[in-house]
C-alpha cells in the first residue's frame, strides 16, 4: 500500500470526529496511485498538519453536539470555530506478486497518533424588556492520544501507460474519543468507503496523471446517535520528473456530502457540507541498495467551504518500497548537436 493510501482515510477519519462540523473528506489518493508496485513490503510515515476556521453555523453544530447548549438555540454571526490538528500516520502495507483477477492486489492499514487544538468561541446575545445582553464564552480544547485504525485493500492493473485501481477502505472506531469534548483523535464510529481510480504514467517522459474518486458510507455514532451522511469525493493529481530524482506538481481534491445527516441525534439539520482544495507538491526519490526512498512535500488551500471550516493543510511523507526496475525511472531527453 502506498503513503497516498495512509492519506486516504486520513482526512476522513479528522472529518467526521467533529459530527456535523468538520464534514468528512479524504484526501485521498496523490501521484500513481493506480500504477502498480514493485511486489513485497513497503512502509510510509506521514505527518499531517492541518489548520482550519468557520464561523457560527459550525460553532452553533459543535456547540450543541458537545451538549454545550440546547438543540433550540443558535449562537450569534460573531461566533467562530478553530481547529489545528498534527497527526503521525504509519502505514505498512504489502503488494503481492500473485495476480488476482488479472491484477495486483495490496493491503495495508494506517495507524495514527496525534494532537487537536480546538477553540470554539461562542457569542449569545439574549433581550429582557428593553435591556439586551450579550454573553461570550471562549473554550480551548486539547486532545493527544491514538486515532482509529483504517484498514485498505486494493487492486490495480496496467496496460502501457494506463494504470486502473479499485479500492476499498473504513474506519475501525478505536482511537481516543470523547463525545463531549471539542477535540478528539478518534472519530467515535464506523465507516467504509470504496472507488476507482485511473493513472496515466509515461516513464520514460516522466510525465503523470491521476484521479480517483469514491464515497463513503458512515454508520451511527453510538456515542451520540449521529450519523452523517454520504460523502462523494475527488481527487487528482499532475507531476511531472524534472531530474533523474525529483518531480513537481500539482494536486486536488473536490468533497461533497450529498446525501442529509440523521439519527436520533442529529438536532442540527442536514447539515451538507462541500469543500474544494488544491495546491503544490514536490518530490524526492533515490534508491540504496534494493530499497527506494521517497520524500513528498504537498499542501492544499481550501475554499468554497459550506457548513465545515476552512483553511489549508501539508502532508510531509517518507516512504519505503522495493527499488522499481530501472526501465520505469524517468529519463533525461537526449540532446543533440
């Protein structure tokens, strides 16, 4: 399983630990990820750091989610909601030489450990006979402790440079979680989500193109009877090898919750939330002995956030897989005089 794999379940477990607040989104899956991968063990470490805002409709969610005020009572346009989050990810995984259904089939899970920082700043301006009073109240929450495991299986075929994927993944609902706290680790609940993807990889140009797309299917909180709805989301990304070891791009994700939340414990509407992000990357690769290595650096600017914070987040990720033959490495054009 590639360290895009270990991203993948990422995003979706930091969504929905929030309920209806931070929607769920994974950022899935990043360069080559249809591509196949040379047979054996592999092993990706990835540190994500995200810092995202909204303001009084996801303070008001999370503010009565957490039973901090009553489902009847929405706080003022002045209250705000902010969240940072930093998060160790190690992600072993292991890619067969064995072909199943014609193409080759990978495991692998994710097993996190990390910080949340949340602040919640609540205004509530009340009216008594002619007298108007405004009461403020601003709460810092920290939690640092084991997040949920996310187990993956995929499978991949190729042909030339088209590379197809299919994948299934979830969420087994055993990190640090408290239904009343504004920060948590875990998610509190369940979930599976499953896709398809496409990769373009021209190995001698160096030149690469993926997109992947899935939805996930959450089930109820038990903690709080929440459930939230479908998410639909997106993924692609553009590189392109500028050396021997070293490639640059682009990368993207569009999410979308298109189906309502619900349960005995939704007292905050359908709440259905979408976001957009895109932005750089960069990449480093080189290869000791039978062991390839591999350096990513990418981040993400968010926007056109509906009813979830907002901000932008960087995956630093160290990867390490079997050496790929020498005929898959990107090569110099030859230049002639």
């Amino acid at each position: 399983m590639s360290s895009h794999g270990a991203e993948s379940f990422l995003r979706l477990t930091i969504g929905v630990k929030q309920g209806p607040t931070i929607s769920r989104y994974p950022k899935r899956h990043a360069r080559k990820f249809g591509s196949r991968l040379p047979p054996g063990w592999s092993l990706a470490i990835v540190d994500y750091y995200t810092s995202a805002n909204a303001g009084a409709d996801v303070a008001t969610a999370r503010a009565i989610t957490t039973g901090r005020i009553p489902s009847t009572v929405r706080l003022d346009e002045t209250s705000t909601y902010k969240s940072g989050h930093d998060t160790v990810n190690i992600n072993p995984g292991y890619a067969f030489a064995t072909p199943v259904f014609g193409g080759q089939f990978s495991v692998g899970v994710t097993i996190a450990a990390g910080t949340q920082t949340v602040e919640l700043d609540r205004a509530l301006t009340a009216i008594v006979g002619s007298t108007v009073i405004t009461r403020r109240v601003k709460e810092i929450d920290t939690a640092t402790g084991f997040g949920d495991l996310n187990p993956l299986a995929q499978l991949r075929w190729s042909s030339g440079v088209h590379n197809w994927t299919t994948y299934v993944t979830g969420n087994v609902p055993v990190g640090t979680y408290n239904a009343r706290d504004l920060a948590n680790i875990g998610v509190g609940h369940g979930a599976i989500d499953g896709g398809g993807g496409y990769t373009y990889y021209d190995a001698k140009k160096g030149s690469e193109f993926s997109v992947v797309t899935g939805a996930t299917y959450n089930l109820i909180n038990p903690n709080t009877n929440y459930q939230s709805g479908v998410d639909w989301h997106l993924d692609w990304a553009l590189s392109q090898a500028v050396s021997k070891e070293i490639y640059v791009g682009a990368v993207g994700y569009i999410y979308h919750r298109i189906s309502p939340d619900s349960g005995p414990g939704d007292h905050v509407g359908e709440f259905e939330s979408r976001v957009i992000g895109v932005g750089p990357q960069i990449n480093y690769t080189f290869t000791t002995g039978s062991v390839q290595t591999s350096l990513n650096l990418k981040s993400y600017w968010e926007f056109d956030a509906t009813h979830r914070p907002a901000g932008w987040n960087a995956w630093l990720t160290m990867s390490f897989s079997p050496s790929e033959p020498d005929s898959d490495k990107p090569r110099r054009p030859k230049v002639t005089k």
